[in-house]
C-alpha cells in the first residue's frame, strides 16, 4: 500500500502578520518624533503561535516569554529609544533582556505612543474609566498621509476612456470607495502654432471644444502614475491639467479631553480610580470636595500638555505623573489634578490591546504578561 505524502502545514499567522495588526490599530505615523515604535527586533516571517502583552519588557517578562514560547512580546514602552553601541546577555539595562528575546527567537514590538495617540488606545481607555463623554484629543499629529486633487479637461467623446485609465492608476479612492470623482461640462479654447499637431481643429486657429472638467483624489504615492497614465490616455498633444496639494483633517492626536457623564468631586473621582484600577498610590492636587465635570487625561507622564488644553475651575487633570511646577501651575489657573503612577495610568490598556489583536489574529493565543507589575512599591 503506497503511503500518502505527509505536507507540511503552513503556520496560521507569523510575525508579520502581528505587526500588521498592530500597525491597523496603532499606525507609526501617529508616533512622536522622538519615539522608536515598531518591531524593534525579530523576524516577520517567523511563525506566530502566542503574543505576550506588557508595559515593561523586564528580565521577569523576558523569562516569561521564553518559557512561555511567546513568539512576540508587544511592549508599550520601548526597550530603547535611542541607538544602542552593544548587545549583551549580562547588560544591565533591557538590552539584556531584549538580547536574550533575540537568541530565543521572541520578536519585540513596541506601540508607545502611536497607541497613546490612536482611537481605543491608552488614553481612550483611561477616559472611559473616568466617565469621559465623547473625548478629543488635547493636540493633533500632523499626518503624513500627503494626498493631491488632480483636475483635467477631457473632450466629451474621450471622457471614458481617460477616466477609466485615471481610475485603473490608483486615482479617485476615498475611504474604502473608488471610481470617486467631480465632473463639470465646459467650453476649452486653444491655438496650437506651427510646430503642433492638434487632436481637434487646426494649427494656428482659434479653437473652442466641449470639454468636461474632471477632479479626482489622488495619494502621494500613485501620483506619478497616475499623470503618466493621464499623458497616454489623453487625445491632446499637450493635456492640460492641474495639481493641488491637500491637507489632510487631523484623525488623531495625543491626550484627551471632554466632559463627565456625571458631575462628582475631585476625591470621590480619585477613590473611584483608585478602586478600579488598582492604583496602590494616588496624589490629589487641588481642594478634596472641589467639583469637577470635565476631566483632560494625559497617560504616563502628562508634562506641560495639559497647559495646552481648555483648563478653569472644574476642570481635573488625571495622569500617570505630574511635574512639581506643572502643579502650582494647575492650583493657580483654578483646576484639579489625579496623579494614578506612570505604570497605573497605561496598564488598563493592555486588556483591551490583547482583545483587539486576537480578534485580528484569530489562529494566536494574545495574553497579558503576569510578571510585568508596577516598578514602585509602598511602604
């Protein structure tokens, strides 16, 4: 009996696969300048099986990767932001831990602040715990998704035909829908000299033609193409067109801000988080009874951002950390302030991070890490 010939099964997901999920809900672009977010080291083509979710990728949740067989360690905080000299098992800082990741083939990606910025990232998910009601960013990222309105002049009778070869370049897509374009009938004029060679009319005549206006959307990227496109579809030895530069709405941005579902006090509010989040030590600035309907919430470390935004008497400010002088600057103008701990404020994002991404990843086990706790300690 001749035996059936075993194959090999390709592995449902790999490495990259996690990387494209997590760029769909956290794109680079939102990052700041200074971050380093992305796969920070590992294989895209690797096989994915499991992904462990942390804040910090400490030696104790390097251990747990590896003895786990996690293939990806998504990190919120990069093991680094700045260029690293050398690799070593017994450095002292993450590049110890990231090293060991490395020879035991567990990939490391970071999000940081790309996810702080992102819809249903780190700061979405602490406003939600506040009651926050339609939340908005404190600041916008400037995009980087460059776009063009491409406008030119077609004889009716070719109207198709170019369009069509615009279409088939990449021109007029709009969200999830393509063939998207403006059209307005018109009267073209031209004299060509005695060097042309005219589709319609004659050399050295006034001519006027029907010819209807067409605007389309174009990326960046597909620009090129889609003018070489344009030239070869057109009938006119010199197609006249038009290129505007577009500004893209701001999508995104880093922080939040909006009003209370419910009006509370400045300590009823900080006891709620507290409870809710397990935060072992809590900083109040501002009077404990002080009445509060409106909350700006920065995760981490809020810096002078929340200067930026619309502060007065009844607005909190609820961060992870807030600068000395930050907060005389709050008590002065009037406003409150909770400081939950750097690690408290984006730790309540993991849970939801790991939802998201084994709803992407439906073939991979997506779990928080156990051993990645809180680096403070009370006593």
């Amino acid at each position: 009996m001749a035996r059936r010939k075993t194959v090999a099964k390709e592995p449902p997901h790999r490495v990259g696969d996690a990387c494209a999920a997590l760029e769909r809900l956290a794109p680079a672009r939102l990052a700041q300048s200074w971050d380093n977010v992305g796969l920070l080291a590992g294989d895209v083509a690797a096989p994915l099986g499991s992904v462990l979710c942390c804040i910090d990728l400490t030696p104790a949740v390097a251990d747990e990767a590896i003895s786990g067989r996690y293939a990806l360690v998504v990190a919120y905080h990069p093991p680094w932001f700045k260029p690293i000299s050398r690799l070593r098992p017994d450095a002292a800082g993450a590049e110890g831990a990231v090293f060991r990741c490395i020879t035991a083939g567990v990939a490391v990606y970071s999000p940081h602040t790309a996810l702080d910025a992102a819809a249903g990232g780190t700061n979405d998910v602490l406003a939600d715990v506040c009651g926050m009601v339609n939340p908005q960013p404190i600041e916008y990222v400037e995009s980087d998704r460059r776009r063009f309105k491409l406008v030119t002049f077609v004889p009716q009778r070719n109207l198709d035909e170019v369009g069509g070869a615009l279409f088939q370049a990449g021109a007029g897509v709009i969200g999830n829908y393509t063939h998207c374009s403006y059209r307005l009938m018109g009267l073209g004029t031209f004299m060509g000299n005695e060097a042309t060679h005219p589709a319609v009319g004659r050399r050295g005549r006034l001519e006027q033609v029907e010819e209807v206006r067409i605007e389309m959307v174009v990326s960046a990227s597909r620009l090129p193409g889609v003018v070489a496109a344009l030239r070869k579809a057109h009938p006119y030895e010199e197609p006249a067109f038009d290129i505007y530069p577009l500004s893209p709405p701001p999508d995104a941005g880093i922080g939040r801000q909006g009003r209370l579902a419910k009006p509370t006090t400045l300590s009823a509010l900080a006891k709620r988080l507290k409870k809710s989040l397990a935060a072992r030590h809590v900083q109040v600035v501002g009077a404990m009874d002080h009445d509060v309907n409106r909350a700006v919430i920065v995760v981490g470390s809020a810096g002078s951002l929340p200067l930026s935004a619309k502060l007065d008497e009844h607005t909190v400010i609820v961060s992870g950390e807030i600068h000395h002088h930050d907060a005389l600057s709050f008590l002065r103008g009037g406003s409150s302030a909770i400081a939950l701990g750097h690690w408290t404020s984006e730790r309540p994002v993991l849970a939801s991070l790991a939802k998201r991404l084994s709803e992407l990843l439906p073939n991979a086990k997506v779990e928080v890490s156990r051993t990645d706790v809180e680096p403070f300690q009370t006593v």
